[in-house]
C-alpha cells in the first residue's frame, strides 16, 4: 500500500491518507501540465494564417489607393479598353440617345501591389474588392447619366502577379477590372430617310481628371465585341471600329 513509502510519523492511517493526497496532487500537476503543452500546440497550429490571408494584408498594410501605381509618377498608367455589346435597349429618335448594355474589361500594370509567388505558397492570382485599390476613372464623355453607380456595376478585380520583368519596367501585377453597364448616351440621328436610314453613333471614353501624361489608352482590340449580341428588330448592327483619338 502507499503507507508503506512513508516516513514513520505517527498512526498508519493518517500516513496513509497524507501520502494518497501527495501523490493525487502531483499526477493532477502532471496532467494539468500536459493539457497546457497540448492546448498550446494546438492554438500555435489553429492560430496560422492562410497564405492568402497573409498575402492580402502584406499587399495592403501600405498601399494607398489614392496614388497613381507606378513609382515613377511622370510616366502614365497604359490602360487597355474592351467592349463587348451585348443588347441595344432603345434608340431614341426624337431625344436623340442611345441605351445599351454592354460589357467592359479595363486591363492595367500596378506597380505597388507585386508579389513573388515563392513567399506566398506559389499563389499567382488574387480577387480583390475594387474599392480596396486604385482605379482608372473611365468616363463615357458622351453620357447622359452623370451618376456612375447608375451606369455600371463594379465588383472585384482580378490580380495576377507577373514574374516577368519586361524590358524598361519594374515587376508589378497585371489588373483586368471587368464589370457590365448601361450606358445612355447622346447620338446625333438623321431621320431623313427613315425607315431606311444608317446612323452613325459614338462614344468617347477617356480620363476625366489625368491627361494623356497620366493615364494613356488603347484599344485591346479595334472592334466591338459582338459575340453575345442579341440583334435588336428594328436595328441592324453593321459594324464597329474602335480607334484612339490623340
């Protein structure tokens, strides 16, 4: 029994009890000390942060969307502008406008939001709110809506970073910002031969705040898009050029 490796102090029986009460003591420490190493090991592998977690704040623990992404701020932000129509609304003959729904996607390099795929668990590619970063403020001149929640709906932006260093150029990461709008826009119709008349429509779309020396854009393609257009009745589509204005 455990009275037999105790001192002899006195009755067995009070022995006894003191030296059961010792040991139960001790195994409680041993036991309360295991679950603490345990718990502490759990919460270390619990508390690690995802690779795209870590890469999301390291992109933007610094970043400032109010500052044009280039470090050498003389040279512009080359944007490239694609449409894709998809659906003419209305054609407006005697309000002079047109309303259509298309597709947009506006590509561009940002400098500050690099990263090397090797520090992040070889990840290439973010989602990114698009509130969260700078954006080109594209602006359909032509426009009869002056409110741009009204004319198009913005979401995220893909981010791809981009290992390559071209020629002349820092790393930066490639961003393809794609939304669908409606746009309402002015277009002088001539009705003098109406209904077999052909009119000729254009929208113009730059900057509405940088020159040329700030934001520079091209044309992904030098047409519209038309390969989900829904043909409208009393329309027909017969081409589309796009072209830069200097």
């Amino acid at each position: 029994m455990l009275s037999a490796a105790c001192p002899d102090t006195g009755p067995s029986t009070i022995a006894t009890v003191y030296c059961r009460t010792t040991t139960t003591t001790t195994r409680r420490r041993a036991t309360m000390l295991l679950l603490w190493l345990l718990l502490s090991v759990a919460g270390a592998v619990h508390g690690a942060i995802p690779h795209q977690i870590k890469l999301v704040q390291d992109l933007l623990d610094k970043y400032d969307k109010k500052a044009k992404p280039i470090w050498d701020n003389s040279k512009p932000i080359n944007v490239s502008f694609s449409m894709d129509l998809y659906q003419i609304l209305e054609l407006n003959e005697p309000q002079q406008y047109i309303l259509l729904n298309a597709w947009i996607i506006e590509r561009w390099y940002d400098e500050f939001l690099y990263w090397d795929p090797k520090d992040y668990d070889n990840i290439t590619e973010l989602r990114l709110p698009y509130d969260t970063i700078w954006l080109p403020d594209t602006t359909l001149y032509n426009s009869l809506v002056m409110k741009d929640d009204d004319t198009r709906r913005l979401l995220n932006a893909k981010v791809t970073t981009n290992t390559t260093r071209q020629p002349n150029r820092r790393k930066a990461s490639l961003i393809e910002l794609l939304y669908p709008t409606i746009y309402k826009f002015s277009c002088l119709l001539n009705l003098r031969f109406f209904p077999f008349d052909v009119q000729i429509c254009t929208m113009t779309f730059s900057s509405w705040t940088y020159d040329q020396k700030g934001i520079d854009y091209f044309p992904y393609s030098n047409k519209i898009g038309t390969t989900n257009f829904l043909e409208n009745e009393g329309w027909y589509m017969m081409d589309t050029k796009v072209v830069v204005i200097s």
